[in-house]
C-alpha cells in the first residue's frame, strides 16, 4: 500500500458517500444515471469474485465489501425508492455498445486465459467506460447539480490517483500492469473535459451548465 | 508484465 493508492481508495469511498448523502439528503436522484451505476454494480461484482477466495488484508476485504454494498443500495434508491425522481429519458445511453466490444477484448487481451482472469479483465475495461452514461446524461440535460459534480470529481480523481500509485509502484516495486494502466489512462482522460469545467467552474461557486 | 498472482488492489 503507498499514499497514492491510499488516497485514490478514499476518494473513491468519498464519492460513494458523496452520491449517497446526495440521495438521502434530497431524496432524489435527479441528475444520476441509473445505467452508470449498474455498470459499475457489474464491475465491482466482476472484479471482486475472489472476496471469499483471496484475502488480501482486513482493508481490501472491508473495500470490497462497502463498495459492492453501497453500490447496490444506489441502484436500490434509483430504481425503487426514489424511482419517482429518476430521469430516464436522458438517461438514455445504449451499454449494451459498451458491454459488448468490452467483453470481446477481456476475451483477446488478458493477462491468462482462464475465467477469474478474463471476468477481472473485464473489470478492469467496463470499469474505464463505467461512467459514459453519466457524462452523457448530463451533456443532454446541460447541467449537473453541484454535489453531483463534487461526486465526478472525487470519482475521476480516484483513477488518476491510481496512475500515480502504479507509476510509484514501478519505480519502488517493480511492479507493472499494463492492463489496468492503460485503461486506467482511458478511463482518466474521460473525466478530462469535467475536471476542466469542475476546476473553471464550481471552484468559483458557479454551477456547471454545458451549452445544451 | 509481473502482476502478483492474486490482484491486490482494489
């Protein structure tokens, strides 16, 4: 474990808390893309198959476990609780072109071909087009709520983070992933245009509103 | 490519 790892972690678990409190508080999920979250329902529960296999450490089980938890009381409160307040007309982004040719390349390009690799590779590709739907609902609807852009900066930062741990990780360890580096990278350069608006923008207080 | 045998992040 290093800081930078340690960091990404937490804020990551700060944007689930930050979606979360988002919900409660307002009790309502307008704004969030419903398709996001069950892409992201899909790759903590493909990555995390080993949760009862592999024990890693007290920390990366109890990880796991919050983010497989809260991950699907988000798509509960979406699709059940708040159901009312969900847009799903401009959440109307098709994942099944993202699913599809990411699932092709777990098969082609892995590290092993055998099932737990191949699910984890998966993963690892869904994770870095997980948030496509939430960017693109927010590109149709022109504007995200403050605390939703507080929830993408912490989500976009827990990668980026990521890349900081694994170039650490090379130099100190030796260790080296492409996989999860270059989609990482991808998965990064995503959030690009929203750190930008996020950093121009609701720094200063100002919401973010995209020329529709 | 050195990944551990088991992925250790998460």
């Amino acid at each position: 474990m290093n800081i930078f790892r340690l960091c990404g972690d937490m804020s990551h678990l700060a944007a689930i808390i930050i979606l979360l409190l988002k919900m409660w508080k307002t009790r309502s999920v307008a704004g969030i893309s419903g398709k996001s979250q069950i892409l992201f329902a899909t790759v903590f529960t493909a990555r995390y198959l080993d949760l009862f296999t592999s024990f890693i450490s007290i920390y990366n089980t109890c990880m796991k476990v919050f983010f497989i938890g809260t991950v699907y009381f988000t798509i509960y409160l979406i699709y059940m609780k708040f159901k009312a307040t969900y847009d799903s007309n401009h959440d109307s982004f098709r994942v099944e072109f993202l699913i599809v040719p990411v699932g092709g390349l777990a098969f082609l390009v892995n590290h092993e071909f055998a099932p737990l690799e191949i699910i984890w590779t998966f993963s690892i590709y869904l994770e870095s087009v997980a948030i496509l739907p939430q960017l693109f609902m927010i590109s149709k609807t022109g504007e995200a709520e403050t605390i939703t852009s507080h929830y993408l900066f912490a989500l976009g930062s827990y990668r980026a983070l990521y890349l900081c741990n694994w170039i650490y990780r090379y130099y100190a360890e030796g260790f080296f992933d492409l996989i999860a580096v270059v989609a990482g990278v991808v998965q990064t350069i995503l959030y690009c245009d929203f750190f930008y608006l996020y950093i121009t923008k609701v720094m200063k207080g100002k919401k973010i509103s995209l020329p529709a | 490519y050195n990944n551990r045998e088991e992925h250790d992040e998460l």
